[in-house]
C-alpha cells in the first residue's frame, strides 16, 4: 500500500488513540492505588487525620516533673501519714472510747491509707526511696513518749489525748502540706497537698468541737 494512503493514516489515529486511552487507564489506576494504600496506613500524605498526638505525649505528665520540693513533701508524709494510722488503731483497740471520737479516728485511717499507698507509687516512679525520717519530730509528728501515753490511756482520758494530739498532728500536715502547694512542682502531688489541707482542717473543726464536749 502507498505510504501515506488514506488507509494508513486511518490505522495509525486508531493505534494513538488506543495508547492514549491505555496511558489514560493507567494513571487513574496508579493513583486509585495510591489512595488506597495511604487509607491503609491511616493517612495521606498532607492530610490531617487528628491523631498525631498520642495520650502519653499530650496528656499524662512524666514521671521525670517532679522537683526536690515534690520529693520531700512525699518522704515526709508518709511517715507522717503512717503514725496517724498507728494512733488511730492504737484508739480504737481500747473500750470506753466516745463513739464520735472512735468514728473520727476510723475515717482518719481510711482516708490516710490510701494516700500512703499513692505516696509509695510515686517514689517507685521516680526511682527513689524512703528517706530515714527516724526521730521526727516536727511536723506534728509524736515522740514515742507521746505514743505511749496514748497506748496508756484509758476511756474518756484516751479520747482526750487522742484528740489533743491528732489536732497537733493535722497541723503539722497541713504546714508540709501548704509548702507542697506552694513549691511544689508534680501535679498529683499538688493536688494531693490541697485535698490534705481541706480535709485536716476540717478534721481539726470537728476535733476541736468534740474536746469540748468531753
């Protein structure tokens, strides 16, 4: 056939316009694929999925936030909050004791025990360990004549005692307490300081209340 008859020039449009079509076909599968496979890692590239943030790194502080201040205010009332515990069991071991001043010393033992679990946790957190706070005695913290008297004392007298000392003893808390708030560095710890000082101090209203009444 003549080169360049009307016959060949119709076979070479139709072989361009079946490899247009092919070219075609295959950009809109490559970029199909393309889509998919970003779907199946979770985002495409400049697409904000919203969770590139995750909830360790934008909501939960470290266990590295924590300042010497966080550290002695948590060495410190353990041990503190430990001997509030040892006097309430002490009381309420004995007979005769006035049942408001019993229900008081209870509900200091189960508030504080807790808080002395939570206290031990953050030292495992921070690597640390219990500072030797043998012989405290500020603080509110009782001597061991203190205590023995307490063991000693009996009905109405024990209830007094108990009461004279506790109210001592929230005091001192709440002073370590209100050093936590103010220099403190650890959230938690913070807070644990401010619901230290609400509620002591509450407690101490009422004890005040009930050694008057005795």
């Amino acid at each position: 056939m003549p080169v360049g008859s009307p016959r060949k020039r119709l076979d070479d449009e139709r072989r361009l316009m079946l490899t247009k079509r092919t070219l075609l076909l295959t950009g809109v599968g490559g970029v199909l694929a393309f889509a998919l496979a970003g779907c199946a890692g979770g985002s495409m590239p400049g697409m904000d999925m919203g969770d590139s943030d995750t909830p360790a790194a934008s909501e939960q502080s470290t266990a590295a936030d924590f300042n010497g201040a966080d550290l002695t205010f948590v060495q410190m009332m353990i041990p503190h909050h430990e001997q509030a515990v040892q006097m309430s069991d002490m009381l309420l071991a004995k007979d005769g004791i006035d049942p408001q001043v019993a229900e008081l010393a209870t509900q200091i033992k189960d508030a504080q025990q807790p808080e002395i679990d939570q206290l031990r946790d953050w030292l495992d957190q921070w690597g640390e360990d219990d500072a030797d706070m043998g012989g405290m005695t500020h603080g509110g913290m009782m001597t061991e004549d203190d205590l023995a008297a307490l063991e000693q004392a009996t009905g109405a007298d024990a209830s007094k005692l108990f009461l004279e000392q506790m109210i001592a003893h929230h005091q001192g808390a709440i002073d370590m307490a209100k050093a936590e708030v103010e220099d403190g560095q650890f959230a938690d710890a913070k807070t644990m300081a401010e619901t230290i000082v609400a509620t002591q101090s509450d407690e101490i209203t009422r004890m005040q209340e009930l050694l008057a009444g005795l």
